[in-house]
C-alpha cells in the first residue's frame, strides 16, 4: 500500500510548522525538506530546515524538472525535490510537504489523491502578532506576508479540509485523523480488500 501525500499550508505565521513537528512525534511519516532562495534565519540548518540555493542554482535545477512542484513566494522561489517523496511514498511512508497554496494546486494536478490540508488562525490579529513575535522579519516583510495571506484566501476552496490552530495538540490530531480516513477508504485499501477476498475463496474451498 503506497503512502499518503500530505500537503500542509496555512497563512505564513500560522504555526504549522510547530504542528508538523509536533504531529512527527505522535505519527511516523516522512516531511520533505523543501529548496529555496530566501537567505536562511537564525533557527535554519542547510539539509534539515531548507536547502538553501542561489537563485540561478535554483532555476537551473527547476529546468531540469527535479521539482514535483515549486512557486515563488513573496520574492524568493521554494521547491520541493521530486525524488524523495516519490520513493518515500512507493515505499508505504506518509509523506507530509509543509508547501504555499500555488505549490499545493500543483501537487494536486498531478496527485489527485493527496489530501491537502488548509491550516487557519482562530482569529487574524493572532497572525499578525505572531509575525510580529518571531522578531526575524522587517516590518516590510511582515506586511508582505500579511498581503500574501490575503491573496491566500482565494486559494482555500481548493482544499480537502480547514484546521483551525487553536492549540497545537489539537490541530496535529485533526490533521492526523485526516491522514488515518485517507488511509482507511476502500480505495485506499483495494490490495489488502483483494487479498482478503482470495483468502475467502480458499477458505470457503476447504471447508
Ligand atoms: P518561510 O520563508 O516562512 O520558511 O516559507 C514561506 C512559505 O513558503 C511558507 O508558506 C511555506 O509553507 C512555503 N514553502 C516552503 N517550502 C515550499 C516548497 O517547497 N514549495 C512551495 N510551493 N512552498 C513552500
């Protein structure tokens, strides 16, 4: 059975990179680590939080198709490499990419069976405090995010499912409980339903 494409998008400053964090700790799954442009901050790490690239490295590599999708998000570009989420996920492993609504669209052009999964703010002021809090961005930039967040909006309709962060624990088991329905459809489950409809047969022969 080959494993869930999960994609986690929500208003720059929603918290969801603290809610796939703490979903790892609850839920085996693979999270992809993404490519991009934007200068790393001081909790980043190369190959863990981000690959970070030059932006010609950036679009060489886009050119060569080694993204399954990639977007530019206010003015820096983000990518996902293709290889590892596909092996990942023919290999049975959730996969969960923590991607922007343009990136999603893609993902489900291609993937029409990956669950993608909106995350909202209780309220918008919290977002706006939150940018504020992490103390990493210019005034300039959080207003950039917060006019990117607007834009956003438009791009919630496309999604399977809404999860409003109002506290983390709660956010990651609604997500969680998202990924087990995924996994529990018939659809999904056509192989072992197969292969327990074979039993059947031979059971029903020796009897
Ligand atoms: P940040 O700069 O705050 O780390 O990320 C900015 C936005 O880019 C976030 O909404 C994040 O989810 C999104 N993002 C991160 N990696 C990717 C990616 O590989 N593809 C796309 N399309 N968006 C990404």
């Amino acid at each position: 059975m080959k494993g869930v494409l999960t994609v986690v998008s929500g208003f720059s400053g929603v918290g969801k990179g603290t809610v796939v964090e703490y979903m790892r700790g609850i839920h085996p799954f693979t999270l992809s680590i993404s490519a991009t442009t934007r200068s790393p901050r001081p909790m980043d790490q190369e190959g863990v939080t981000y690959y970070f690239l030059s932006r010609e490295e950036f679009a060489k590599r886009a050119a060569e198709g080694y993204f399954l999708e990639w977007a530019q998000y206010t003015d820096n570009c983000y990518g996902t490499p293709k290889a590892p989420v596909l092996e990942a996920i023919e290999r049975g492993e959730d996969v969960v990419l923590e991607i922007e609504a343009q990136g999603a669209r893609q993902i489900k052009e291609q993937y029409p069976d990956a669950l993608l999964i909106f995350v909202l703010p209780p309220d918008f002021y919290e977002l706006k405090a939150r940018l504020e809090g992490r103390k990493t961005e210019t005034p300039e930039r959080i207003k950039a995010r917060l006019s990117r967040a607007i834009e956003e909006f438009d791009e919630i309709p496309y999604y399977d499912h809404i999860v409003v962060n109002e506290t983390i624990e709660q956010c990651a088991a609604d997500i969680l409980s998202r990924i087990e329905s995924k996994r529990s459809t018939p659809e999904w489950q056509k192989e072992f339903i197969a292969r327990l409809r074979t039993e059947a047969d031979r059971v029903m022969e020796e009897l």
